[in-house]
C-alpha cells in the first residue's frame, strides 16, 4: 500500500499514478474488510477503486496526461 | 526555504497524529461506556433490524442521512451546471479507447448482473452489509461500463432526474409522516416485523431503496455529464 501511494506520488505519467492510487483503495478495502468492517469495505471498493479512478482517468483525458518540469507539485487536474 | 519550511510544518503536524495514535493501541476499545450499548441492544430488539450500521445510518441518525443526500445532490448538480455546454452528436463521445467485439458483448452480459448486485445490495441494506449509498455507487458502475463500450448508448436526463427527484421525495415525506405520526421526523411508524426478515426494520428498507435510487441516478447522470463534456 505504501508502495502504491509512493509509486502514484513520483510517477510522471497521471495515468499510472491514477492507478496506483486505485491499487491503494483496493488493499485499503480488503484490509477493512480483515479488521471487520464490511460496511465500510464495500464502499471503499465502489467509490474508492471504481468511481474515483473514472473520474480522474476522464479528467486526464480532458485535460492533458503527462506532468511538467514547470509544475511538478501540482496535478492539472480541471475538478 | 520552503522546503525547509513545508518540511517542519509536516514534522509538526506527524508528532502530534503520531502522539494520538500511540497513544491508543490498535483494537482497543476506547470508547468505554456511551451511546454504543444503546445501539447495540435497541437496532435489533426494538427495531428488528441485523445490521447496526444501517439502524444508525438511517432511523437513529437518519436526519444527518438527508442532510448527506442534499450534499450529494448539490454537488452533481454543481458540477452537471459547470460541465453541460449542451447536446452532442451521436457518436461523438470521446471514449478512451474503441471498444472492441470482445468488449461490447462482454459488457452486455455483465451489464445486468452489476445491476443486480447494486440491487441486492440496497434491498438488503438493514440485513447485510452494504446499503443504499453502495448499491447506487455500483448501479452506477454498471452504466458506467456500458457508457464506455458503446459509443451511442444514451442515458435520459429527464429519466434521471425524475427517479431522483421521486426517491428524495419519497425520503422526506417518509420522514414527515413519521413526524405527524410519533411526533419526531423519521419516527419508524411502520410494523417492524421478525429480526432477519427481508420486510423488517420498519421504515428502513424503504428510505435505503429510496436513497439507492437517487445515489444511482445522480452519480449515472454525473459519469454521463463528464463523458460527454466536450473542449
């Protein structure tokens, strides 16, 4: 897991890192469902791996999809 | 400078997360003695309802529910306001990729048993885990999928809206009646019925079949504004 959020941090490419930050919600909700918390689990999966991956994959797309030299701290994302 | 600055505000800030977090062990209780012992005893002797979760979520602190599904409703309608620049051509949606054969028969079939799932998960709200807000997210996920496969599958704006406004409708009045009839909004005015039962909890499964409705159409209208936004 803290692989995957250091691994969406450096990447340059906002797809790859859009993914790795998928990647982390999906361990995340396997690992509520392990500490019995089912509820939270099941919308961890849905909104976290599902809906917030869509969303930011269709604002790369809009928008453009590899970071610059010139703004390395900030994502274009267009929210 | 501000390096070396943004550094010590993040040092600062971790000393202190880090001193919260020791200072609780991990799976202790801390909460010793509240409102939990109520919760536990009253959602499944007095309301006949199985999962905890969803007695709290909606008939103990079902305002707060409401309240979450305004939040909900403004900003899709926010964001559909700032992205709807009007209608586009059939067959214009700029999807990632081209779907292939494979694809598109694929979502097909996969299509209606996301529906089913999203279904189940909110019908069965007060007996599994799960609920209204995750049924609507997944019913959501499956229009989704059939969005980005077929280039001309259309979703009606006036359908969705209708559904929506009916399901908040059907909240709020629910939550009125309960008021003119026990003399607090959401009172549980219905039968309760036998613990574990699909017809349980009261009022319960009704308000989550009417939250996973509006959930469903508000984030299927959300992914359909995006998709179409065109610059």
């Amino acid at each position: 897991m803290t692989g995957a959020a250091v691994y969406s941090v450096v990447q340059r490419d906002l797809l790859y890192a859009v993914i790795g930050t998928g990647v982390i919600s999906l361990i995340l909700s396997i690992l509520f469902l392990f500490l019995q918390a089912p509820d939270v689990a099941l919308t961890e999966a849905a909104i976290g791996v599902a809906l917030t991956t869509i969303i930011f994959i269709i604002t790369i797309r809009n928008t453009v999809r590899y970071e610059e030299d010139s703004n390395r701290h900030s994502k274009p994302a267009s929210k | 400078m501000k390096k070396i600055l943004v550094l010590s505000l993040l040092a600062v800030f971790g000393v202190y997360l880090a001193e919260v977090l020791f200072k609780i062990d991990f799976g202790h209780q801390f909460f010793l003695n509240g409102v939990k012992d109520f919760y536990l005893t009253a959602s499944p002797d007095k309301l006949k309802v199985a999962n905890v979760v969803t007695s709290i979520v909606v008939n103990f602190r079902g305002f707060d529910t409401l309240g979450e599904v305004t939040v909900l409703f403004l900003a899709t309608t926010a964001m559909s306001s700032i992205l709807y620049k009007g209608r586009h051509k059939l067959g214009e949606r700029a999807v990632l990729f081209s779907s292939s054969r494979i694809v598109m028969t694929g979502s097909k079939l996969l299509f209606p048993a996301i529906i089913l799932l999203g279904v189940y998960v909110f019908v069965h709200g007060h007996l599994t885990p799960g609920g209204g807000f995750q049924g609507g997210v997944i019913i959501a996920t499956g229009f989704l999928l059939m969005l980005l496969s077929y280039q001309d599958y259309q979703v009606s704006h006036v359908v969705l809206s209708v559904v929506e406004s009916l399901a908040g409708i059907t909240f709020a009045s629910i939550g009125l009646i309960g008021l003119l009839n026990g003399g607090t909004f959401l009172h549980n005015f219905l039968h309760t019925g036998v613990l574990n039962n699909l017809l349980s909890g009261g009022v319960i499964p009704i308000i989550y079949i009417a939250v996973g409705f509006k959930v469903g159409a508000e984030l299927t209208g959300l992914i359909y504004t995006a998709l179409n936004e065109k610059d």
